[in-house]
C-alpha cells in the first residue's frame, strides 16, 4: 500500500502501530474548494449596485460556504445565513486559505455585519502578499474599488479585527477608505491605537463627485465614467418601471401622500401635472409582482416620491427618487447614471428655463409662478440633455444649482445656450430681473393636456405663440411695493371655527396659522393679499426663516420684505397670547343663576369647611384629612405641576366611593374615567384629551405592568409619546401631553413601577369609622333617603365653582422658610407634593388671596391648613417602623405613659389583637424607642418609653416654618451636625457655643 492516499476520516480508522506502509495524510476538502458561486438573487442585487463584474465576486469569493465550514464558524440552526442576501468571507494574512468569519450583506437598507465572531479581512487573496492595502469599511465600497481597478483593496468590517493583524500592517502601505468622515476617523483612530500611520481618503456616494486627488491616491481613472456605471440590468425593463410608475401614481391619487407634498411644498397641481409624479408607500413591493420585486431588490424606494423620465418614445426609463425625510440631499435614480428626461413637455414649451438640481427649489419657483422650472440630476444628465434642449428650441437657460455651477455653465454654453447664474438667495424680483421673458409665465396644464395622456414626449412639435398666448396665465397683477416705513400693524381677527385657523390683518395683508395645542412653534402659514395666498412651513420663533420667506413672497404680494419679515416675526407671541387665551377660556357657558352660586361658595371664609361637609351629604362621614387632600389633589389639575394621589385601602373597605364623591363634585367635561387603565389609552390620546383632566383609575391594584409603566413616564416627563408603523396611511407619531392629575382607588398596593408617582391616602379602617358608617346607612334607610335626594344643589355649586376658577399660575412667596425633612429620600418628592397641595389651596381660595401681576399669591393660612391634613403622611422621619408602631407611639405620648405593660394599652385601640400590640411592641423596642427587661413566667412584662417627647413631631412629621424675621440658611451657612465643633460667632450650635474671653 505504498503511496496510498487518506483523508481525515479514513485516517482515524488506521489502528495498527506496527504497519509499516507509507500514508500521505490530506487535510480536508479547503473552505473555498467547495464554494459555491454567487445566486441570482444576489447577482441582481449586486448588478442593481453598480457590481457587474464577475471578476470582482470571484475575487473576494462570494458565496455561502459549506454546511461544515458554517458549522465550525458557530453559524448552525438559526444562526446559519438565510437567503436574500450576499456572504463575504474572511481570512487571515497568514492562512488565506482557511476562512476566520462571514459578513453578510442584506439588501434592506444595505445592511452589513459580521455573521460570526469577528475576525479577519475580506478580499482578494493577493492583498495578503501585497506591499500596498487598500482598507475599506463598506462591502459595497470595496467591490467598487476592486471592480475598477483597485486590486489590492480589503475589507475591515469592524476595526476588532486590526489587532491580531498589527505585525503585518505595520509591513505595509496603508491608504483608509470611507463614505464619510466620521467612518474614516474611526478607522485612522484603531490604527493609530496599534502605532500605525494611514492616508485617509473620503469618497462621496455619488462617484462622480470623487475629486482627481482621491483618485490619484487609490490609483481610479481620472474621468468622472467609470466602468460599472453604463452595464444595462436587464431585469429592470419598462414593463417593470411602467407598473411601479402606475402604482406611484394611484397611491398619490389616493390622497397617501397630500401632507407630504404640503410639507415638501410640491403640492401645486401644475408641478405634479408637468413631472407626473407619483408616490410609493413604505409597503410598496407587496403590491408589485414578483419579477417587479426582484428587479426592485436594493433599491430604497419606500415612502418617496417617484419622478418618471421617459425616452423620445415616452417610454419610462428611469426615475428619480426623492425620499420624504431627506428631500434636501441627492435624490437618486433608479440606474447608476441618469436615463431619459424629466417633464420632457418643458423643452418644447418654453424657450427659456430655469434649471435646478434641487428638488426643494423646484417646488419654491413653481409656487412663485414660474412655470418653466426643468428639473435635472446632477451634470452627467446636463451633459445628456444639454444638446436636446437646443434641438428643442430652448435659447435662455437660467441656472440655480448646488454646486459646480461653472461645469453646469460650460455645458450649456458648448450647445449654444445662453446662461444666467443665480447665486444669492432667489426672490420674484431677482428671478424677474435676471430671467429673460420671465414677465410671461405660462401654465403647463394646458401643454402636458395636449400631448397624449401618460407619454409626454420630448419631440413632440413645438407649442407655437398663438398656444401660449392661450394658455392660463398666472403672471401676478403689476402693484406697488410698499417700503418697511409704510407697515401696518399685525391686529388679531376672529378665529376661524371651521378650518380651525387663527388669523391675524396688518393692513390688506391676512395671515393664516393653524390653531396647535402642543405649542409648537412650527407651523403652515398663509399669506392672502390680491387673490394670492403663498403657503409655507415655518419655525415662527426662528427670525431667520422668517425673513428668507419673506424676501420669497415679497414680490407676488408686492409687499416690502421687510415688512412681511416683521409681520412673521410678530406673529408668534401673537399666536402664542391668542392660543392661551382660548385655552383660559371655560369649556362650558355658565349661567348667571350658577355664577352666583358658585362665587358664594368661593367667597365663603370657611369654604374648605364647606367642601367637607358637602363630600360628608354626600356619604363620605369622617376621614376629614383624607378628603382635604383627595379634593386638593383633584383641583391641583389646574396647576402646571398637579399633585396625584392614591387613596388607598385594604380589600373590602371600598375606596372607590370616597373617590366618587370627589368625582361628583368635579365637573364632568374636566374628568376622565378608567375602569381599566391600559398603555394604549394613554399613548394613542389625542395631544390635549388629558391637559388640565383629572384622570380617574378605579381598581388600581389591579394595573397590568404596562399601564403602570406607562403613568410613570406621563408622571416624570409631563407626556407621553405614540407612534404608528404606517406614517403616510393615517399614523405618524405624536405626544400626549398633560398637566394631568391622577386620583386612583385602590384596595392594596399599587405596582412598583408607578408607586412612587402617588401621595398615598389610607382609608380609615378603625371599629369607630366602621360602626358611623353602619349607624349612617341605618339612619338614611329609615328615613327613605336615597343618594341623589340631597346631592343634586350640592353638585351643581361644586361644579359652577369649579368653572369659575380662573387658571393662574401661584407662587409660595413663603417657601424659602419651610423647613421640611431631609434624612431620606423620599423627603425629595414629599416636599414638592407638599408645595404642591400649598398651590392647589391657594387656587381654590384665588378669591380671598393677594394677586401680584396675575399671579395668586398663598398665605400661611394655606400652609397650615396643608400641614394639618397631611400629618403623619409627608415629612415624616421615623420611616423604618411600621404605621401601627407609628400610632402606638403616638398613643404613649399623648397618655404620657413612661412606664406600661401591655394590659394598660388594651383600651387604646379597642380593634387591634394582642397579636397586633405585640408586633408593635416588637418594633418599637427593635429600633430604641422602648426599652424593657425580660419577664418573668406568668408576669406581665413592664417597657419603658426612652424616646423624649420634643422628638415625636419630628418623628410625625416636622414640617414648620422658619419665623419670618429670621435669615434662611444658604448652602454656606449650614449648621453644624453633631459632633462638630462651631467657630465663634456661629449660630445655630450643634453641641455648645464657644465664647471669647478676657485676656
């Protein structure tokens, strides 16, 4: 058996030591042996790229790799890569041979990540003995630059894979490769990590705008057409554009995208007429076939605006895309370089245009009335179109162009054409100055109608002069430019009820705001002078585009610009003080005979005693502190900040009618009930549904994790956000916002998530308040009393009252002499809501409290009356112990009983259990505040109290206010904490005050 040949697998079976045969032992079948060749699917795509060259794909040897190379990659079961896309394999310098990893490349989005773990480079195996690299950070950037010529080119998908590779680099010429610069900073960053020196170069998306220097470097062709750009893609026939094109046009007939060209300012209906334009939804490819879909692979069509080119056939042979969230940069089309001519009806109707490569422009020019606006993609298709505009009959081109304006110059001029530059900011009066004919703009409609329908031609027969003298003319009436001295004044009109427009005159000038309640400063305005009305979106509170608008409508309103450019910045705190004062507005009439009942009420001296006993005839008897602060809570909805409050009770106490009573009293048209609070009716309310709206939960207990995740963040940001997955089918994105105020009923704790949001109301669950709500329900039945007998004029005063409160802001001129705890923190979130019910006193009482420049002032009288119904439930020290020890204690100071056992405290809380005293007994000796001797068997066992009474109102809570003469403390003047000694002079001493003495 001399020479015979093995592999791994029949090698393992050789057990014999003592044979003394020859064996010639291979390695298995190579990782690349047994790769296959790229699919169609990703030869189209690639094709759709602008990657046609067969050389390239086999150079970086694409394709997927065997199930065993896969498997020993980690890519198995869900993990191994999945059709649809291309696999770029990776390698190390040293084994170029054996695969280290796997970048996929998706077409959705152009997407590129390693696959596996990464590790290697992707490229030709010769870039491993090459003096020179090429790094580049794109798939697609580098099968560009091999396929022209760049054959020493690698891609580094992350730049963790340099380190295993420094030795090598460092034996090398480096040149970096990136789209962008930040992309290329990262990449000269990792290699300046590892001691190693590279040259950067940028190449732009479009490859045409990469400069000769750039070229020079990477060793391009210096000619802007490089070999990928002119290979046909057969799968992309005028069958397949026809259809996508009839698709764009229905979906935009549809009315899909009517907000989009509002705001992309393309919506005059002779622009879309002359450029046939057409919309494609996010979900376009479902409703193509599917050859339309596979031709359309790589290509980001979605939600974007489609306009034809045709041929001198009128045959559609490409498109330009203009997408709706970046219509300012390149918009591309369909193939690598432009085909056919956009709205070729232009050419042979005007024999003066104005060019633009801008689509923002070309909506601007034709809303100043420009009718002849030619619409181009960049100079290779001026170079294209440049002849046929002369053959046309086109003799006057006036150009406004991003950038290299001297190219797109020497263009026309080499045809014969004459050229206008625009390069300051276009007006009506610098267009009409500079354009020749430009006095007589023509209508298209009239032009695009006399060609067949659905194939402008670009060779149709030129529209003669008796055509255009015919046409529908839109040149606005010669007026007399008015100078900024002669402005008028910007006076408020009446609102528009049915477009729910406000609108504002300054002389014959209307301006048109549409009426928001987010408050957001950007807005669609409309001017209306002499039978025009120019529209545009504006950021009001941004001068700048006010005035640029302004120099853009000045002419066809013939107004100065600067006295529109004053009106436009005026107009925003004019809507802004028209807005609020709708918002100060009640919601509901009130009547003369409900006025003066409700001022009754809020003129009374003793008004919060008043609000207590009619929550009382209503059925609600004791727990007079709870119902202060559920009712505080409830008008704390007109504040900016409200207060929300749970009341809160064991299962079987009911906490859900005491919440009713408060609801009762609240009018109906400020109060929004949830039986069952989920996330989605928060998140899809409309913006104002909740501003100013005391939000009811009943059954809080029972709220699933996202809604209570969901009130948390409504808590903490002031709204909360929502958005659809279909922008342009009626959805979108938005915030509800409040201020809202939240009193929830719940019969055991609230979730986690939303606890802390809520001031924490307990029901009173003692025998005493058990047996005055049985004797009640007793002495009502007797008496044949229902609820509604006596509720009815209750009601109605609350409710007139409640609508007679003015909306003010209040300031707590008092608030730097509070003394509030400060040993947890919660402390933190107890003195806001504290201040808050403080606000919410002194709007109730608004009628009996000082007013400084419309703001209500609070008194001390608010501050005490706050501080008597929130003790023992804000500011509160002895966090630790339990609510039962805390009322235990209180009970020992209050019999001032030093010494006791547990018999002598049997008559303080008759419902309580001996269990129930023990367990308070428990924590109050575990934390120091009682002291006792173990007892004996069959004595009762004696404590001792050792907490000094001066401390319980802290330990109760030890809000209080600083006397008025005396300073408040600022952060340098702190007093000492125990243990610290003070300097002389000090106040405020912690253990003793040093004095001087005599020498």
């Amino acid at each position: 058996m001399n020479g015979t040949i093995l592999t791994n697998d029949m090698a393992d079976m050789v057990t014999s030591p003592d044979d003394q045969e020859e064996f010639v032992i291979l390695d298995e079948i190579g990782d690349f042996d047994a790769l296959p060749a790229l699919d169609e699917a990703g030869q189209d795509y690639l094709r759709g790229q602008g990657i046609t060259s067969p050389e390239t794909w086999s150079a970086f040897r694409l394709g997927t790799p065997a199930p065993a190379v896969l498997a020993r990659l980690g890519l198995t079961g869900r993990k191994a890569p999945g059709a649809g896309g291309v696999s770029i394999p990776t390698w190390q310098p040293e084994t170029p041979d054996r695969m280290a990893g796997l970048v996929r490349l998706t077409p959705g989005q152009h997407r590129h990540r390693f696959a596996s773990v990464p590790a290697g480079i992707g490229g030709p195996i010769t870039v491993a003995t090459a003096p020179r690299v090429v790094l580049a950070n794109n798939p697609l950037l580098a099968l560009w630059l091999h396929q022209c010529g760049v054959e020493d080119v690698a891609l580094v998908e992350e730049m963790g894979v340099l380190p295993p590779l420094a030795a090598w680099l460092r034996s090398r010429t480096l040149i970096c490769a990136a789209h962008n610069q930040n992309d290329l900073q990262a990449m000269e960053s990792g290699l300046a990590a590892l001691g190693i020196t590279a040259t950067g170069v940028v190449l732009p998306m479009k490859r045409s705008h990469i400069s000769p220097e750039s070229r020079a470097v990477l060793g391009l062709p210096l000619v802007a057409d490089v070999p990928d750009a002119t290979e046909p893609k057969p799968t992309l026939s005028a069958l397949i554009l026809s259809q996508l094109h009839a698709y764009a046009r229905s979906r935009l007939a549809a009315g899909e995208a009517r907000q989009v060209l509002i705001d992309l300012e393309l919506d005059h209906p002779d622009l879309l007429a002359a450029y046939n334009v057409g919309y494609l939804p996010p979900d376009y490819r479902d409703a193509l076939p599917r050859e339309a879909q596979r031709a359309l692979v790589g290509q980001r069509c979605g939600n974007s605006l489609m306009f034809p080119a045709t041929d001198s056939a009128g045959t559609i042979v490409d498109a330009l895309i203009v997408r709706v969230h970046a219509p300012s940069q390149p918009s591309p089309s369909l193939w690598p370089e432009p085909r056919g001519l956009l709205a070729p009806a232009l050419i042979t109707g005007h024999p003066d245009l104005i060019v633009t490569d801008t689509v923002v422009w070309l909506g601007r020019l034709f809303r100043q009335g420009y009718r002849n606006v030619l619409l181009l993609r960049g100079i290779q298709d001026a170079r294209r179109q440049a002849a046929e505009l002369q053959r046309c009959g086109v003799k006057n081109v006036t150009l406004r162009v991003r950038h290299g304006v001297d190219s797109w110059t020497g263009i026309f001029q080499a045809c014969g054409l004459r050229v206008t530059v625009i390069r300051e900011p276009v007006t009506s009066a610098t267009m009409a100055a500079t354009i020749p004919g430009a006095a007589q703009r023509t209508s298209v409609l009239d032009i695009v109608r006399s060609l067949s329908p659905g194939k402008p031609s670009a060779t149709a027969a030129p529209v003669t002069a008796s055509d255009v003298a015919t046409a529908e003319a839109v040149t606005p009436a010669v007026v007399e430019v008015r100078s900024a001295a002669q402005a008028d004044a910007l006076v408020c009109l009446e609102s528009d009820s049915t477009s729910g427009e406000l609108l504002f005159q300054a002389g014959p000038l209307i301006y048109a705001v549409p009426r928001r309640e987010d408050g957001t400063s950007k807005r669609q305005v409309t001017i209306r002078c002499g039978g025009k009305a120019p529209h545009s979106t504006l950021d009001l509170a941004q001068p700048m585009q006010c005035k640029r608008w302004a120099g853009s409508v000045s002419g066809s309103l013939g107004h100065h610009e600067d006295v529109i450019a004053g009106h436009l910045i005026a107009l925003w705190p004019a809507v802004l003080a028209r807005e609020e004062a709708d918002e100060m507005a009640p919601a509901v009439t009130v009547s003369a005979e409900e006025r003066a009942v409700g001022h009754s009420l809020l003129d009374a001296p003793d008004l919060m005693q008043r609000v207590l006993a009619d929550l009382a005839a209503l059925g609600w008897l004791g727990e007079e502190k709870a119902k202060q602060v559920l009712y505080l809570s409830a008008i704390s909805r007109l504040l900016s900040q409200p207060v929300w409050a749970v009341y809160q009770a064991s299962t079987g106490a009911a906490p859900w009618q005491g919440v009713g009573c408060i609801v009762a009293l609240t009018p109906p048209e400020a109060v929004t009930i949830f039986h069952r609070l989920t996330d989605s009716a928060l998140t899809h309310a409309d913006r104002v549904s909740l501003r100013h709206r005391l939000l009811v939960v009943d059954q809080a207990e029972t709220l699933r994790p996202e809604g209570a995740l969901a009130l948390r963040v409504l808590h903490e940001r002031g709204g909360i956000g929502w958005a659809t997955a279909a922008p342009m089918a009626g959805g979108g994105t938005g915030e509800t916002r409040g201020p809202v105020s939240v009193l929830a009923a719940a019969a055991a704790s609230l979730d986690l998530r939303c606890r802390d949001a809520f001031l924490t109301v307990t029901v009173d669950e003692t025998p005493g308040q058990t047996a005055a709500i049985l004797a009640d329900q007793r002495r009502r039945l007797a008496a044949g009393l229902t609820p509604r007998d006596a509720s009815a004029h209750i009601i109605m005063r609350h409710h007139a009252a409640q609508r007679l409160l003015e909306r003010l802001p209040v300031r707590v001129p008092f608030a730097d002499r509070l003394i509030f705890p400060a040993s947890h923190l919660r402390h933190r979130d107890e003195q806001s809501q504290f201040l808050r019910l403080i606000a919410a006193s002194a709007l109730l009482h608004q009628r009996q409290r000082p007013r400084e420049a419309g703001v209500v002032l609070a008194t001390e009288e608010d501050f005490n009356a706050v501080v008597a119904c929130t003790a023992g439930l804000l500011g509160t020290e002895a966090e630790s112990i339990s609510t039962a020890a805390r009322r235990l204690l209180s009970a020992l100071f209050e019999r001032k009983l030093t010494t006791f056992t547990m018999a002598d405290l049997r008559g303080a809380f008759p419902e309580w259990t001996p269990y129930a005293y023990k367990a308070a007994l428990l924590d109050l000796l575990d934390f120091g505040y009682i002291d006792s001797p173990n007892g004996g068997r069959g004595r009762l066992r004696p404590y001792r109290l050792v907490a000094n009474a001066a401390d319980m109102p802290a330990m109760l809570g030890g809000i209080r206010l600083r006397p008025a003469a005396a300073p408040s403390l600022s952060a340098d003047d702190v007093a000492p904490s125990v243990g610290e000694l003070a300097k002389v002079g000090d106040t405020g001493i912690a253990n003793f005050a040093p004095r001087l003495t005599g020498s």
